[in-house]
C-alpha cells in the first residue's frame, strides 16, 4: 500500500481571503482501488465563516470522512481536479502517462472551477496575479494546437510556454483555456482537429436557445481567429472584485447524485434524482427544479445525449446553493427515431419520448397539464429558431445541414 497526503485550501464565502480547511489523503491498495480520508482543521471549525465544502457528504464535523467510492477521491474534491484536457495538458507537460488522482490535484491550475486548491504546505501559497488576456488568443490557440499533436509545453517557444496552462471548467474535453477581460473571466473553448461542424457556432446557438425557453446560461461571445472561431462563456463560479475573484464553491450533478463518473456504472444518473437533491440542497427547490425540468426537455429536443451528471451543478454564490446555469448543451443528430438522453428521465428510463418526460412531473414538482405546456412552448421554441440562431452565431448552412436531424426528431412523439 501507498499513502499520500496534501492539505485543501478553500476560498471563503464572498471573501478574497484562501484559508486551510483540511487534510486529504489517498492510500492505494495492493489489491486494487483506493480509501480516500478527508478531515477539517481545527482552526477552520472554529471560524464563524467556514462553510462545508459539501453539506450532504461532507458537512463540517471533526470526523474522519473516509470513502472506497470515486476512486478514493470525495466527489466536492475530485470536482477540483482538472478535466480530461487539463490532464492532457498536465500530461503533456510533465512528460509522464503515469500520474494519478494526486498527482492531477497538485499539478492543477489556480483557476480551476470553484473555490478550492490543493498543495502540501499547511498554510495556502499566495495567489498568482496573471491571467491569459482575450487578445492572447491567438497564442493560445497555436499553443492548443501543438498539445493536441502530442507536443511537450517544455519544447514551446518562450511566448507560448506560459500559455500552456491546464484552464479548466465543469464538462466536456474540448480544448480551452481561461482568458480575462475587464472585470470578468471566461472559457474560451477552441475548435478540435475531431470536430464535425463549426462548434463555436453551433454551441453558442444552442446556449442562445436556451435563453429563448427560459433557461438560466452564461453570457458568451464567439470570437474570429482568422478562418476559425472560438467560443467565449463567462463563468459563474468567479465574481470581481476591485482586488481580485470571489471564487463561488461548486459541486457537480455527478457528486451531489453520489454517482460513479464510468457510463458502466451509471444507475444513479437522473435527473429524476437530480430533483430529488434539489428539492434537499437548493435555496429555492420550486423554481430549481421547474428549471431542471425544462432543461431536460431542451435537451431531448436537440437530442443532446451529452447530458450527463458533469454538464450540471450547483453554485453556493455564499452559504447557501443553487442550480448552476446550464453549459456544454450540444446536439448530436442521428437518423434514428429512438433518441435517448445520458440520464433517466422518467418511467421510460432515458427514452427522449414526451410521454416519458410526462411521466416524471411530478418529480419536479409540477402538475402534468403545466409540463405539458412547458413541453409544447420548448418544441415550438426549438423548432422555429434552432437554424436561425446557428446562422446568426456564425454558422453556414452546411452547418445547419450536418445537425439538422438533431432537432424535435419525429420520434419524440412516439407513444
């Protein structure tokens, strides 16, 4: 067996002030798998500011929280460590296909999603003061390109080095980094080499979309590098101030649902146990769960089969949560009239089907003449702006025509 430690630093509460909250320690077992140990400080207790950095799993006690689940890794804590291209980043850089779950929580960034930090002094380092600036990213993108072609960050030209950052957000494996303008940080999500369709365009319309069926989404922008364009989302786990970032805590759909992140292991992906969670941890259950219900009828109508745990969260903006807005909404089109959705959505498990959806209203706490209101207003919505808002962010019709099948597919209406 092998042990390792470091100490979690949180950001607090509407504070610019990073403090020690605890220890987290990982030992690997000779017979496979790993225990996860956390515990708080003392001195962290005590605060009359501390906040839990999971009230459910992890509630502010002076117990040893140990877990086997997760890979030995809490779910607020492993929603800290960098996403499938941040690790590719760190890979990169370091050199090494070897590293393991504390090894990616050391080598993450200082602006990884929500409000904690990991490092093996008691005390937290200080802050870094540079961010990645909008008109960097020209730079950034050459840098992206050179990551995606295996190339080590070491081996960048100087202008490129300090660029070759693991910029993290919640979902998705899409090269991106963070990027600061005026008062605000945004992810800048870059085209892949993998990429079908014009992605910023596509992504952008469908986060423009969603705002039209009154669903919560961050501001973006969609910016021209030469024949290519990138997509800007603003963050909603980071709030200026004259001196720095509030970082807000965060928890995803995967942690507050308890649930394994391998598709094999996936009974507790729902979103009718995502209401059911709501319903126990948001500071308004009514209106969140109202949003999470139009939010799996958006998706089932642009057959975004992506919509799995990672692609929801809450947001704690000081003590207490909310359901995050949504992000990473993308269609996939297929010829198939049987459209499923990543998470269960009613008694029809995933089935992207109306009746299926129907069938678990009152879940959400709704009535089902109003669901099905809702559910009408959303396929109307949907149906009559999806080609023009990919048009209006920048897509072509060939663009609209590789998606187009993705949109109020026919079998929606299968009984």
């Amino acid at each position: 067996m092998t042990s390792r430690q470091c100490y979690v630093y949180v950001q607090l509460p509407r504070s610019l002030e990073v403090v020690t909250c605890g220890r987290y320690e990982r030992e690997t077992l000779s017979t496979g798998g790993a225990v996860g140990r956390f515990v708080y400080g003392r001195r962290y207790r005590e605060r009359r500011d501390a906040a839990p950095l999971d009230p459910i799993a992890l509630p502010l006690t002076d117990g040893i929280v140990e877990t086997a689940r997760l890979g030995g890794v809490p779910g607020a804590i492993r929603d800290a460590a960098p996403d499938s291209w941040g690790r590719l980043v760190i890979d990169r850089g370091l050199g090494r296909s070897d590293l393991d779950e504390m090894d990616y929580l050391l080598h993450g960034p200082e602006d990884r999603v929500g409000a904690l930090a990991f490092g093996l002094g008691k005390e937290p380092p200080p802050p870094t003061a540079r961010f990645n600036r909008i008109v960097e990213l020209s730079d950034l993108r050459e840098a992206v390109r050179r990551i995606e072609a295996g190339e080590n960050p070491a081996t960048f030209p100087s202008h490129l080095k300090d660029l070759a950052a693991p910029g993290t957000s919640l979902g998705g494996s899409r090269p991106k980094a963070v990027v600061e303008e005026g008062d605000s940080l945004w992810v800048a999500k870059f085209p892949s080499k993998a990429d079908r369709w014009n992605n910023a365009a596509v992504e952008g319309a469908m986060l423009a979309l969603a705002r039209h069926c009154d669903i919560q989404v961050p501001p973006i922008r969609i910016e021209k590098l030469g024949g290519e364009k990138v997509l800007l989302v603003k963050r909603f786990d980071r709030e200026r101030r004259k001196t720095g970032y509030v970082r807000h805590r965060v928890l995803s759909g995967l942690t507050i649902l308890d649930a394994e992140e391998s598709v094999t292991e996936r009974s507790r992906w729902s979103y009718l146990l995502l209401a059911d969670e709501l319903q126990r941890r948001s500071e308004r259950p009514r209106e969140d769960k109202a949003e999470m219900f139009r939010r799996m009828v958006f998706n089932a109508l642009i057959s975004n089969a992506d919509d799995h745990p990672r692609n929801h969260a809450l947001v704690a903006r000081g003590a207490t949560w909310s359901l995050a807005p949504a992000y990473d909404l993308t269609p996939h089109p297929s010829f198939s009239q049987e459209r499923s959705l990543a998470l269960i959505a009613g008694r029809n498990g995933r089935a992207a089907r109306r009746s299926n959806l129907l069938s678990a209203a009152p879940r959400f706490g709704l009535a089902e003449p109003d669901a099905g209101a809702i559910i009408d207003k959303i396929k109307k919505i949907v149906a009559k702006k999806w080609d023009s808002e990919v048009r209006r962010e920048g897509g072509s019709g060939k663009d609209c025509d590789e998606i187009r099948s993705a949109f109020v597919h026919e079998g929606f209406e299968y009984t």
